[in-house]
C-alpha cells in the first residue's frame, strides 16, 4: 500500500496535470459545442460571426422540399456587402470528386487503365518518383501511392506555387511516404498528376474534360476552373486570420462553384444521375468516395449528403486560423446545422 506521502504527491501531479490539460483546452470550440441548439438553422447560421468567420453560406436541398439558402456575416470586407447566396467559392479539395469522376469516366471509355502505372503515363518521371513502376493509377486516385505530398512542404503556403511544373518539382527526387498500396495518406501531388494525366490522354485541359463529361450534362452552369473564367466580384473573400489581404486573388488554380452548383453535383454524384449507367456508378464507388471536404488559406467547405435525410448539406466559410480552431467550429457550426435538420425533419 502507497504511503500518505506518496498518495499526497500522487493527488498533486493529477491535479497539476488537470490543470495544464485545462490550459490548453480549446474553449471557442468547446463553448460553440455545448450552447444550447438554436431552433431553426438561420438561427444557428447568425453565429458565424461569434465563431470567428466573416462570412457563411449554407444549401439545403432536402428532397420533397424547395432548397434553402442560409447566410450570415459580409461577402467582402471591403465593401461591406451582406454574403451572398449566389457567390462563387474556392471549394479547394472538394474538386477531387469532379477529377475521380472525370477518371472513371476516361477508365469506362478505355482511354485510362486503372491497373496500368504511372511509370508507363510518364516514362519521364520514371526514375524522379520513386516506386514508379509499381504505383498504379488506382492508388494515385485512392491516395495509397505513397507520393509526398507537395502542399506538405516547408512553408508551402507562405508562398504557393502558381503552376503545376514549380509544385511537382518541390517532390522531385525524394524519398517515399510508404511503399506503393501498403497505407492511406492523402496527397495533393497524386490529384495534381491525375490533372496531367487527363491532359495528356484527352489533348485537352483537365478543366475543360470535366466540363463536357460532368458539368454540362448535369447542367452545371455556374462552375468554373479558375478565378480567370469569372468576374472577381462575384467570388467571395477569403481571409487568414492575422493577414488582413483579400486572398480572393490568390491564383491556386482551384475550381470554384456556388454552393447550389456544388450541391446540385453532389446530388448526382449520390443519387447515380452523374453515370452513364449502374457499372460506371460501381467503377467510380470502388475508388473514391461520395464525398468531401475542402481546406486552403481562406477558403473552407464541407459537402455532404446524408441519406438518412435525404439531404444534401453544403457550407462555405471564408476565415481560417494558423490554430485551425476555424477548421474545428466549421466542423461544430455543420454538426449542428445537422441536428437541426433531424430534429425539423423528425416534427
């Protein structure tokens, strides 16, 4: 049995580490967690202020219903505008579902081959990736290829480069995350050589492939491929928290859309209509998902379809944090839009 002294030094050493693990508690998300749930989702959208974002735009398109538009908080701080609904948003990763489903498509037409290796579509990078001849197309699109990540280098977005040559060299020549298929981890170079794949078989710009393959059969009309193809004032700002410059401007070479368009294709992509048919819908399901989240300086989105629901959620916000504290009350601000949906939909 322990004597008193130890005991006593025992209860001072929890306590002491209570308090530290307090210290560092992240309380904005915590107090955003626990408050009591608003009633109606405009309700809970009216917060983002209080969240530390400058502007939200919420879709719901909630089958049997209209959709639904929610917003809060200024599409620029500039000009003070109210956000708009019909904004343009960066949506950064979530883009990753249109080039999954502009590869399967190629892959159904037989213009690509899963199982065929990125050595043999680019012989040139042969010996500058390593494990070329074993990755294959299906682990680049399923993030098992073990390419670094090239967004994972030193500083990257403190200075971000604007082509796709100058991003691929940052990898160039280095070591491995992991040998071919033994492990996930997601990496943006895999989707930036599946763009230069799509260019190279179609003699077209992967941009324009998803257009007439994805976009225009489902009538997506308000879908772009850079901040070039539209009017800058329709693009909502973006800001990084200490930086007080517009990153709306930033040329990352990322799709934009509105939060209808997005939803609308997200619709698709879960209800079969983006396929040709039941095979295709299966081709795509066995290596990618349904769907997705997006994250770059500025700019952040989650899109989302529930099926218990029905329901197809999307929600842009335009502040993130070094802390990634914005990232984590996104995540608390969508949860319990979420839940008032439920709770709507079960009265």
């Amino acid at each position: 049995m322990a004597s008193k002294r130890t005991t006593t030094i025992i209860r001072i050493l929890l306590f002491t580490a209570t308090l530290i693990s307090l210290y560092f508690v992240p309380w904005p998300i915590v107090t955003a967690w626990i408050k009591p749930l608003p009633d109606t989702i405009q309700e809970q959208v009216d917060k983002a202020p209080d969240y530390g974002f400058d502007g939200i735009i919420v879709y719901v398109d909630q089958a049997g219903k209209a959709p639904a538009w929610y917003t809060a908080g200024t599409h620029s701080r500039e000009t003070h505008e109210q956000a708009r609904p019909d904004a343009l948003f960066k949506i950064a990763s979530v883009s990753k579902l249109y080039t999954a489903l502009a590869v399967t498509k190629l892959v159904s037409s037989g213009k690509l081959d899963l199982d065929q290796t990125l050595a043999h579509y680019f012989p040139e990078l042969a010996d500058r990736i390593e494990y070329a001849d074993e990755i294959t197309l299906s682990m680049m699109v399923k993030h098992r290829s073990g390419i670094p990540n090239f967004t994972d280098t030193y500083m990257y977005w403190a200075n971000p480069k604007d082509n796709n040559e100058d991003r691929l060299a940052l990898i160039l020549d280095q070591p491995a995350a992991f040998a071919p298929d033994t492990q996930y981890a997601y990496s943006n170079t895999n989707y930036l050589l599946l763009h230069e794949l799509i260019n190279k078989v179609t003699g077209q710009t992967s941009f324009y492939t998803i257009k007439k393959e994805i976009l225009e059969p489902l009538n997506l009309n308000n879908t772009y491929g850079s901040i070039h193809d539209v009017e800058l004032d329709r693009v909502m700002s973006g800001y990084y928290v200490g930086y007080e410059q517009d990153l709306k401007t930033d040329d990352n070479d990322l799709m934009l859309a509105t939060a209808q368009d997005l939803g609308n294709f997200l619709r698709a992509l879960n209800d079969g209509s983006a396929f040709k048919d039941a095979e295709e819908k299966a081709l795509y399901s066995s290596i990618y998902e349904f769907e997705h989240t997006g994250l770059i300086p500025g700019y952040q989105s989650i899109a989302k379809y529930h099926n218990e629901l029905d329901a197809v959620i999307i929600q842009f916000t335009n502040t993130v944090d070094f802390e990634g504290y914005n990232w984590n009350l996104s995540e608390v601000m969508y949860s319990r839009i979420l839940k008032i949906l439920k709770k709507e939909t079960s009265n």
